[in-house]
C-alpha cells in the first residue's frame, strides 16, 4: 500500500475517532446536563440591570443637622429639680428648658449673710479697740507708748485681713444669688432638642455628654460617618450624592466640606467599629457635607451619601455594563432568555464605550424588557433560566464546572476539537495541510517496501494513482 493512501486511511480513522468523542460528550451532557440535568441559571431584566448604577457607588451613613448647636453642661456643684422639655420638642430663644434646686442655695445663701455679719462686727470691735489703745498710750510715759504702738499696728493688720475677707465673703453671697436668680435655665437658640442626657455620659461608652444639646433652626448640613480605611476616599471639596433612605429617587447634591479627624465616632464602642471581614476595630471620623438645596429634607433626617460620578445623569439608548457582555473575536454576545425559558447566546451590536460607567451602549440585539444572566464559561444554550434565584442548585454539573475543570473547556475550547485538532492540532499541521506523511509519521513507521527509496516493484497490490 503506498504511502499517500496510508496516511489518507490514517487521518480518516483519526476524524471519526474525534467525532465519535465529541458525539458521546454531547451524548453525556444531553443525559447528565443540558436542561434535564438541574441546571438552571438566574436571570434578570435588562431594566433591572441597567437601573442598578445606584449601588456601585461606595455609601456612607448620615444624618441631616443644622449648622449650629448648643451643647448645655449642667453646674456639677447643683441639682436639677425639674426638666421642662422633652427631646424633640421645638424651643424659642428664651424658652425654660430645666430648673436646679435651689433650696440648699438659699440656705447657703442665709449662711453667708450671717457670716459676712459677723466679720462687719469683728471689724468694728478692731476699730473700738484701737480708739481703747490711743487714749491708753497718752495717758502713759515714753517709754511705755512703744508697746501701745505695736499693739495698735496689729490691731490694724486684723482689720485688713477681715476687710478681705468681708469682700469674698460678698462675692460669694453675689455668686449664689445669681446662681438663685439663674435657678430656670432658658434657651438662648431657637431650635430643637435633640438629646437630654441625666447622667452627662454615655452608659455604653462612657463618654462625657453634654447635659442637653439644642439644634438651631435654619440651614441644615449633613453629617456621615467614615472609617479609617476608607477616610482616603472622602476628599474635601468633592461632590456627593445624597439618598432618602425611604424613597432613592429623591435626591440631593452638595460637596464635602472637611472631614474631622481629631473627633471620633462613638457608635456605642468608644470611637470603634469592627471590620467585618478582619474581626479587627477601625476608628471612624465625622465628615460634614454642605447642601445645595436643603428643600424636602428634615432635620434629623437620616441619608445615604455617595461621591457624584455622574450616576444620576440620563444617558440616550440602552447602556449594558462590560461584565454583562461577551466578546469574542469581533463579536459581542449576551446571554440571554429566548423567551421559552431556555438560555442562548445572541449577538449584539456595541455602540460608544463609558470609562467612568464601564459601559457599552447597546445599538441592537437586546431590549429593557430581555432577561439576561451573568456570564459563566460553563454556560450553554439550551439551559433552564429562572427569575427567582433560590430555585437555582449551585451543585448542579453546570456550577460545578464553572468552579472545576469543565469537559467543554477541555475538550471545545483548549482541547481536542477547537485547538488541538481544527486549529492548532492534528487536522490542520499534521494531517490536512502539511500531509500526515510528512509531519504526522515518520519514516519507520511506514512498512519497509513504502521507504522512499526502496524497490516497489514487488509490491503484490500496487496503487493506482489517477
């Protein structure tokens, strides 16, 4: 048999050996996979996709405050006797907010004016007493007046020291009599009372705390909290976003005007928080946020805040994002539901690319009202698709592949059928184009009367070439 159609039976075994591989790999996926064998994928309508731009942003808690407060300490030295307002309540300037007890202060009071009566009569009887040693000292000789003399200077030094002491003594009885008169503390703000606190400290903290804190009417601000791994990511004088945590379509701009760093956030944890996924504390910090409308908001309102790139702007067309889309040579694909709750793959036609977005906008092939899923390499058309993701079993063949090493990817994509044999392999250099006989076998594995070289003559079955 001649060399040429030796290699020609070769290749052709080869071919329907790969072919009976590929049909009995087909044949296990229709038994063991495919839409009867659990698999199933979750989708999701385009609407919904493309209207998820709002979580892509990182978001911090805050809190709509006004521009001012009054942080009220209470005088350690007395006793509040009543509260005349509860937290929430609206206040004007000059409304009474607490009353201290003053009945040991007028007792104090009545004590002081007795002593200050004292130390006038004191001094007094020092006057007495020295108007006693002059006229004793005129009516005795020379020699004895210089003894009157230094009893008198000393008289007069007690009378200085109790002249003192009467003036302290009346600045105090002045401190207590103010401190009566000021017995009803009024706000000096009009405003709001945002926190009373007894105790003047937090129970879980043990932070000092103001007695009571008044939050002014007028313009608000908003305050957000950040942690210390992410306080690189709220510069000043960047523009945010800011989100009703009731209703997100209702939004509102402003820009960060400082982040505060010698001030913690408490958070019931002495300025801490602990990082989910390291089980570590992280300090967090206050930031302040200026408003450019503060229309809708209301004071102690709290918010979503997020840095403004361009989420809220309405672009023309359908924008998909890149993770969603397939590209393959030059063409793009998505998966997506046919309409029969089966998966195919379907072609579509990209349009301009947003960086900021990492978005393709779509020109043609998908809709708002198409269901499409996330792309995984072990997807196949044909697959069961859902829109409830719990009815989804992640152990199913197909998720199991997609986590392992896939038949498809072995075989189709770098294996025997796509690289190894069509592209790379053994139909296009060994077999098909550069001829099985020459790079596919060598010379010793042909019989011997097939060598080039050798003597055919004798061959008892030559072939008959055309």
């Amino acid at each position: 048999m001649s060399k040429k159609k030796i290699g020609v039976i070769v290749a052709i075994v080869l071919v329907v050996v790969a072919a009976v591989g590929v049909g009995l790999w087909f044949l296990l996926r229709g038994t063991a996979g495919g839409s009867n064998n659990g698999d199933k994928v979750y989708v999701e309508s385009v609407a919904t996709v493309t209207n998820m731009n709002a979580g892509v942003q990182n978001r911090y808690s805050g809190v709509v405050e006004p521009q001012q407060s009054w942080d009220i300490k209470k005088n350690p030295e007395k006793t509040v006797k009543e509260i005349f307002v509860k937290e929430g309540d609206t206040v004007e300037a000059g409304t009474p907010l607490f009353e201290y007890d003053t009945e040991s202060v007028k007792d104090e009071i009545a004590q002081a004016k007795l002593e200050l009566e004292g130390i006038d009569n004191q001094i007094a009887d020092f006057y007495n007493q020295i108007e006693s040693l002059k006229e004793e000292r005129a009516a005795v000789s020379e020699d004895e007046k210089f003894q009157y003399t230094t009893q008198i200077q000393s008289v007069q030094t007690s009378i200085k020291q109790s002249e003192y002491n009467r003036e302290s003594k009346k600045v105090e009885i002045a401190k207590k009599e103010e401190s009566l008169n000021n017995a009803v503390v009024n706000s000096e703000i009009a405003g709001i009372i945002k926190s009373i606190s007894e105790n003047g400290y937090d129970p879980y903290s043990g932070q000092e705390l103001p007695f009571m804190t008044v939050l002014a009417v007028g313009d608000y601000r908003v305050k957000g909290t950040v942690n210390e791994q992410n306080i690189w990511s709220i510069p000043v004088g960047a523009a945010v976003l800011l989100r009703s945590r009731v209703d997100e379509e209702q939004t509102w701009t402003g820009s960060i005007t400082g982040v505060d760093t010698n001030t913690t956030e408490s958070n019931n944890n002495n300025g801490f928080m602990y990082d989910s996924g390291m089980g570590e504390r992280a300090t967090k910090y206050p930031f302040y946020v200026q408003l450019d409308s503060t229309e809708g908001l209301i004071l102690g309102q709290h918010v979503y805040i997020e840095l403004d790139m361009g989420q809220m702007e309405v672009k023309e067309g359908l924008w998909l994002y890149e993770s969603y889309i397939v590209m393959e040579d030059e063409n793009s694909y998505v998966w997506a539901d046919n309409g029969k709750n089966r998966l195919e793959k379907r072609k579509v036609e990209l349009g301009e690319y947003d960086q900021e977005m990492a978005a393709w906008q779509i020109v043609s092939g998908l809709t708002q009202e198409d269901y499409i899923a996330y792309p995984m390499s072990s997807m196949y058309e044909g697959v069961t698709t859902v829109t409830d993701a719990a009815e989804v079993d992640y152990n199913s063949p197909m998720y199991q592949e997609e986590n392992g090493n896939s038949m498809e990817d072995g075989m189709m994509n770098d294996g025997m059928m796509e690289d190894g044999m069509i592209e790379d392999g053994m139909m296009n250099d060994g077999m098909m184009e550069d001829g099985m006989m020459e790079d596919g076998m060598s010379d010793e594995m042909l019989p011997e009367e097939t060598v080039p070289g050798t003597d055919t003559s004798a061959d008892p079955d030559p072939v008959i070439e055309d």
